[in-house]
C-alpha cells in the first residue's frame, strides 16, 4: 500500500480506497491543479511483468479513447513511469453496489432504475466492440446520494472492435478471468472467446441477485459452481424471494 503523500507523477496519494487482483486504487490530489481523483496502481511485484504492465495500461487506453457514457467511470490520464504504471479516473463518491444490494432486495422500482442505467452503460461498450468480462456488482459504482450507478474496471475486458480502431487487446489466452459466481458457461470454457452475450448473462445473474439477496449459482466449491452453470441450475427466483416475481392480478 502507498502511504499518505506518496507521488506518482503528478499525482499526490491522500487515502486508499479499494483493491483489486492487481491494483490497489487511491484518493488522490493533483500537484498543480489541486483537483481530486481516483488513481489505480498497478501492484509493486508486477510492475516488472511486461505482460501485466502492458494489460493494464491497455485497460486506461480502451477506457479513455472508446468508452465516453455518464455510466461508465472515465478514465481521464495515464502514470506510465519506470517506478509506476497507473490510471487516472474520475473520483466517485459512494460505495459500490455490492454494498447496497442487499438494501434493494424488496425495493423492484431501484432495481429496476439500477439494472436499466448498467445495461445502457454496458450496451455503450459493446457497441464499441468492448466486452467487460467481469461485471458484477462490486463493479458497479454509485455516485452521490442520488446513487447513479457506474460500471468500472474494465482490467480484463476483451476487445472485439476493428484492430484500426484500439491497437491492444486486453486478452490472455487460455486464462479463466473474471469472478465465478458471475461467468457465463462459454466464460468457464474458454475467456477469450466470450462475445457480448457473456456479458449479458452476467448481468442477469446480477439482475438475480438484487432481486433475491443471493447469487444464482452456489455450491461449495469452485467445481459445484461451474456444474451449476454449464448446466444451467438454479433455483427459481421466487424460491428464494416470493416477492421478487410481481403476482398479476385476479
């Protein structure tokens, strides 16, 4: 972790804010112009790896040139030092949405005006040919008291836009990326194959969730899990909630 006053560029370190696979990200205040941001910090040890170095700089490039919508958190400079490799981005006050799922479970009129901003802020990225590989709700941010949700952290999105238009891919062979509980069955397959259809079917194991308090898909390990979605079992969300599924009238 980077203590209080740390530079890195331009950029003062004030506060720790969150953590990644990767990186940890930052309160921080610009040098000169006195303005306040969030700065994402690639971790010390692999500051050296090329591959992940180049990655997650590939993920402040797509952000900053392809991705422009007041859903998606905006990435506004690159750190790309011999000492630090880091993005810059707009700061958002408020939590994320994994903290306040829980609050909205009875409430179908917030999930309803969340899930509606997300699919418009991730219909935006597709359109850009950029699936996110790792939506789910600790990926969501919600700014102020009003709460707009903003999607975040594209670290492992998967570029499918014509090569002339982003010159990196942020992809990796043969890995397993993003969070389980969230991956479409194609995902667990294969990650970098995933079309914009993975991303759907997150956002409805999302959808899932603030509509009943828990994941679709559980089990006790990392194997029960992925059984559970490559063959599509999960209990009904009624099960779960009964007030989840609207009852129409007599």
């Amino acid at each position: 972790m980077l203590a209080g006053g740390t530079r890195v560029g331009d950029y003062e370190i004030e506060a720790e804010l969150g953590e990644g696979g990767m990186a940890k990200v930052y309160r921080a205040r610009h040098a000169l112009l006195d303005t306040l941001h969030a700065i994402k910090v690639l971790d010390a040890e692999l500051r050296t790896n090329a591959d992940a170095r180049q990655r997650f700089l590939d993920e402040a490039r797509i952000q900053a040139k392809h991705l422009d919508h007041p859903g998606i958190v905006k990435v506004t400079n690159i750190v790309a030092t011999s000492e630090y490799a880091a993005l810059v981005m707009e700061l958002v006050e408020g939590g994320s949405l994994e903290t306040y799922a829980a609050s909205v479970v009875n409430d179908p009129g917030e999930v309803r005006r969340i899930m509606l901003s997300v699919l418009d802020a991730v219909g935006h990225a597709h359109a850009a040919g950029i699936v996110h590989r790792d939506l789910k709700p600790a990926n969501v941010l919600l700014a102020g008291a009003k709460r707009i949700p903003k999607v975040t952290d594209f670290g492992i999105a998967k570029v499918n836009a014509d090569p002339s238009r982003i010159s990196k891919k942020s992809t990796h062979a043969g890995a397993r990326m993003g969070t389980l509980s969230y991956m479409s069955p194609e995902q667990i397959r294969r990650a970098k194959d995933v079309t914009p259809r993975s991303d759907i079917f997150s956002l409805g194991a999302m959808l899932y969730e603030l509509a009943t308090g828990a994941v679709p898909f559980d089990g006790v390990d990392d194997f029960e899990v992925m059984e559970k979605i490559v063959h599509g079992r999960f209990p009904p969300p009624a099960d779960k909630n009964p007030g989840s599924i609207p009852r129409s009238s007599p």
